[in-house]
C-alpha cells in the first residue's frame, strides 16, 4: 500500500493546481479597470509598461509614478446532485507600482513592480471535491525595467525585461471518504468475522467517515527566478487615431525543491494509514508550470478632446499548458514520476472602454471584457473553475491638484457557467484494495459489487461571480 500512497501524491502534487484562465489577472490598473482594462493603443505613462511599453515612449512629463491595489472577491459554486457547494474565499489583492522619468524628449525609461499571475480558491478541506482540490494559493511577482523610443513623433518600440518568482501552496485530499468508507466496511466485516461469540456493540470496530476526508496533503514551494521579455509598438495614424501591439513571453514557473506534509482528519486515519505515508512527509518534488506568452492588439479613437475610446484583444498562448510534469528528487520515487494531461487551448479576451473628461479634475470611464475559457472540458479541474466571462466596469478619477490623482474603479465578473464538467482521478485506496482482495481470491465481480474502482470521475455544473474594487493613486511632474 505505501507505493501506491506514494504514486497518490505525485498525482496530487499538482494535478490540477492554480492554473486556469482565472489564474491570469486582468486587474492591475485602477484607472484602465474602470475602461474595461484596456491600454494597448493608450498612452499611459508609466502604466503603459504592462499594457504597452511603446506607449510610454509618449510620456510628456518628466517624472510619472502610479500605484494600483485591487481586491478580487470571488465566490464560486459546484452543483453535485442538486447539492450546491460554495467556495469560502478571502480577498485576494495584486497590485501594480510604475516609475516612468525623460531622459530625452524621444526616449523614457522606467520599472514597474506587479503580479501578473496568481489565483486564490479554497473549496474548503471536506466538499465532495476535495480530492482534486481543498485550497490554493499561487503568487507570480514580477519586476520589469524598460525602455521606450519614440523613433518619429508617429511611431515608438518599447521593450522590457520581466524578471519573474512565485509561490505556491496547494492542499488536496489524499484519499475520498467514500472509498476509505467502503475499506472500512470490508475491515470490520473482518473483526466481526474473526469474533463471532463477541457481540458486535463490543467489538473495536472502524467509524466511517461520511462527508470528511480522511487524510489530506500540503505541497508548498517557491519557484526559481525566471526572465521574460515584454515588448511592444504604437503607432498614431492621426490626431484621432492610434493602434498598438504587444507581447509578453512565455515564462517557465520552477519548483526545484518543494515540500510535501500530511495531515489526518483524526488518529484512526493516522493509524489506517499513517504508517504508509511516513515516506511521503519526506518526499520533495519539482514541477514546471507554463506562464502563457500574451498578444495583444489594439486601437484608440478620440473623436474630441474630452472623449476616449478604446479597444484592444489579447490572445493568450494557453496552448503551451499541455501536461503538467512532476517529479519527486527521492531516488527510491523515480518511478512514480507523473506526466498529467491538461490540454488547454489558446484563448481570446475582448476589451472595450470609454473616458470622459468631465471636468478639468474629474474623469468618468466605463468598460467591458470578455474573457473566454482555455479549459478542455474532459480535464476539468475546480482549483480556478474556467468558463468564459462577462465584466462589466466603471471607474473614475479625482484630480485635487493637477499633478495628482486618485482613481476608483469596479468590476463585475460574471461566469456564464459550465455544466457537466469532469475530471477523472487514480482512487489510489481502491486500486490497493482491489489488489489486496483479488490476492484473497475474492472474484473480480465480487469486488466490482464491493464498489471498489482503481479510478474515479468527478463530475459537476460550475458557476462564479467577483466583485472586484480598485483603488489607485498617481503623480506626475
């Protein structure tokens, strides 16, 4: 039973950890939020070095320094059976800092500091689910200094190096309660066999466990530093008009060295199974997680001088998020390296946004995304339930004095909802059991009857909202 164990945590390490659509934040600009999180086409100062490098090569002040925080406050729900389950999220908040300064009139320089990936969902440690999810917490940090030439008043390049390290924390359940249940059935079947002159309220037998998990793991692990680029170029046709692109690369997200502890949901769970895991609370792992490279592309409009309009797309090269590799650094685990299929696809996220000038100190914006799902169906996991999404936005910004301002924006997001998604998992218990009593003789029919499969699927309609403030402040001289 303790090789098959093992094999369980290699299965669980990652399979199925913080990557999804929603593991990419499209919330790292107070004031481009409150227009649909658009920039590509925008000159925005120091801002311009996530959105578009190019754009900032447009900066007309000599210092600009911007600060964003945002709070994403997801609730997501799992209908199994006609049962609802809902996620007890906390807050979540990234967060973007630019410093963007002249060094000529053509060519500006500057660092940004942000988090362009990261996802936070906790399901909690006993839903039917637990044994592909319980919780997770994956943080991406990047810092990325850049450079922008305007080469003709019409035309500027921009490029960046995005100097990359993340976190992450991930809990799952090691075994489900109901085939540990159904284990205990044959265990206790057992006891009352071996003593038939005891009366069975007097015999020590096995309580089952219903609803919890009876033992659950906890990988956590930091990723080594990695080096991207972020480059980028505009282009303004006229007074009115501008068009722009952008690429971020792909990053490789590294855990060389992470760690793995267990934890029991009471001592008869350490007893059944504690001594075939003592090896597994040794165990280090390393993995390999895909930062998607992003396109984008697009176009602003001024039809006056208060009116902004904006568009642009982004292709994200989920494509790249094929299998997930794990591999444990004990010599006596190589053989229960995995390679688990994700087969995600690329996906598009449409961005539309307007701003208004009010007033000399005051602006108004609104916007929309639509994010659509990379996620194949067949290979749904729920650490970041995927479905494409609707998110509405509204912002504003205050100018108390001319070089300052303070910026308010909201989201909403909206899932359009996925129904019969499914992942299929290895029921590790089962496959032992099944061993143990095809050793018996026991028949195979007889052990099917018992219930006992080496694999199980996990199948269940999704839904999600989020609200998502913003706060921001920023400062140009």
């Amino acid at each position: 039973m303790k090789k098959l164990l093992i094999s369980a945590l290699a299965v669980a390490t990652l399979s199925g950890s913080a990557l999804a659509e929603g593991y990419q934040i499209n919330s790292l600009s107070a004031k481009q939020i409150g227009m649909g999180h658009t920039g590509i086409a925008l000159k925005l100062g120091a801002e311009s070095m996530f959105f578009n490098p190019a754009g900032m090569a447009f900066m007309d002040k000599t210092l600009d320094i911007s600060g964003s925080v945002t709070g994403i406050m997801p609730e997501c729900t799992a209908t199994i059976d006609g049962k609802d389950y809902k996620t007890d999220n906390g807050v979540s908040t990234p967060l973007g800092v630019h410093a963007a300064f002249s060094i000529y009139d053509n060519l500006k320089a500057g660092i940004s500091f942000y988090t362009p990936y990261g996802s936070s969902i906790n399901w909690t440690d006993n839903w039917p689910g637990s044994v592909l999810n319980q919780n997770v917490d994956l943080k991406v940090f990047t810092i990325q200094p850049t450079v922008a030439w305007a080469i003709t008043p019409k035309l500027s390049i921009g490029a960046g190096a995005m100097i990359s390290w993340g976190t992450v924390d991930l809990n799952k359940g090691l075994v489900t309660p109901g085939t540990t249940d159904r284990y205990i059935g044959v265990l206790n079947q057992q006891i009352i066999a071996a003593h038939p002159d005891v009366p069975v309220e007097k015999l020590p037998l096995y309580t089952p466990y219903g609803t919890t998990t009876p033992a659950s793991v906890n990988l956590n692990g930091k990723a080594d530093l990695t080096v991207g680029f972020n480059v980028g170029a505009m282009y303004n046709i006229n007074k009115q008009w501008t068009v722009g692109a952008s690429f971020r690369s792909q990053m490789k997200m590294k855990v060389t060295s992470g760690d793995a502890y267990v934890k029991y949901a009471n001592n008869q769970a350490q007893e059944l199974l504690g001594t075939n895991l003592d090896l597994i609370n040794e165990a280090n792992f390393k993995a390999e997680m895909p930062c998607p490279w992003v396109l984008g592309l697009g176009v602003s409009y001024k039809p006056t001088d208060r009116l902004t309009l904006a568009a642009d797309a982004r292709l994200t090269g989920w494509h790249a998020y094929k299998q997930l590799d794990v591999e444990f650094l004990a010599e006596q685990l190589t053989d229960y390296d995995q390679h688990i299929p994700k087969k995600y696809k690329n996906s598009w996220c449409y961005s539309v946004g307007a701003q208004y000038a009010v007033t000399d100190r005051f602006d108004a914006r609104v916007g929309l995304m639509v994010d659509t799902s990379p996620v194949n169906k067949k290979y749904y996991n729920p650490e970041t339930p995927g479905m494409t999404k609707i998110e509405p936005t509204v912002g504003l910004s205050f100018r108390p004095i001319p070089r300052l301002s303070i910026d308010l924006a909201f989201m909403y997001v909206a899932g359009l909802g996925i129904d019969n998604a499914s992942c299929e998992y290895t029921d590790l218990l089962g496959a032992t059991v099944i061993k143990q009593l095809t050793a018996q003789g026991i028949p195979p029919q007889a052990i099917e009857a018992m219930g006992f499969q080496p694999t199980g699927k996990f199948t269940a309609d999704y839904a999600l909202h989020a609200f998502i403030p913003s706060l921001g402040i920023s400062y140009s001289f």
